[in-house]
C-alpha cells in the first residue's frame, strides 16, 4: 500500500514530535532515551528510503541499482528521495536514463523546479 502525500507529510510530522528529546528535568535538559529512539528512529527512516530509492531505480530503468549507478550517487539519490519523495526522483531518472549516466550531477538537473532545494 501506498501512502498519500497528506499521509506522508502526518508520518514524518509524527516522527519529528515523537523524537524530542529535550527534557527540563532531566540532567543536561536531555532525555537520552529519546535521544536513542530518535538515532534509530531516523536509522530505519533512511534504510526504508534506500530500499524504495532502489525500486524506484529499477522501476524506472529495470535494471538493479548496482548496475546503473555508482555507490555515492546511489546515497545521494537516497537522500533526495528523502526530501523530495520518490515521484520527483523517479521523473528525473526517468529524463536522464538513456540519454546520460546516471550520476547525481545528471539526474539533480533533471529535477523538477517544485522537487529542488526541498
């Protein structure tokens, strides 16, 4: 199942809230438990955006990841995936495949006004 854009954006708001971590009371004013949630938290939020960066890579292109990009550029689509969300990067994979590598240099020139600079 797929969420909605609406649906996303109350995720990563919830995820945000839930992983304050500051704490008047405590010593330092942090609650370091919170502080554990929320670097696993943001852990497991990367690793689910790898993992659908990767299926947007084979979507568009029907190769694996591996096979069509370089390891760096791999985690900096990743990360616009992340910011962006996987329609922004898809659009743009999809415009630089076949015509240029698939490096971030490429496929970042490729993103769509409204997918830049989020």
């Amino acid at each position: 199942m797929r969420l909605r854009e609406d649906e996303q954006k109350l995720l990563r708001l919830a995820l945000l809230k839930s992983a304050n971590a500051l704490c008047p009371e405590c010593p330092l004013n942090l609650d370091f438990s919170a502080i554990d949630l929320s670097v696993d938290m943001f852990a497991q939020t990367l690793l689910a955006n790898c993992e659908q960066t990767g299926q947007v890579l084979y979507n568009a292109t029907s190769q694996s990841p591996s096979e069509v990009a370089e390891y760096v550029d791999l985690w900096k689509f990743t990360l616009a995936n992340y910011n962006a969300g996987p329609g922004c990067l898809y659009r743009a994979i999809e415009q630089t495949f076949g015509n240029q590598p698939l490096t971030w240099e490429n496929v970042s020139a490729n993103l769509e006004p409204a997918c830049q600079g989020l």
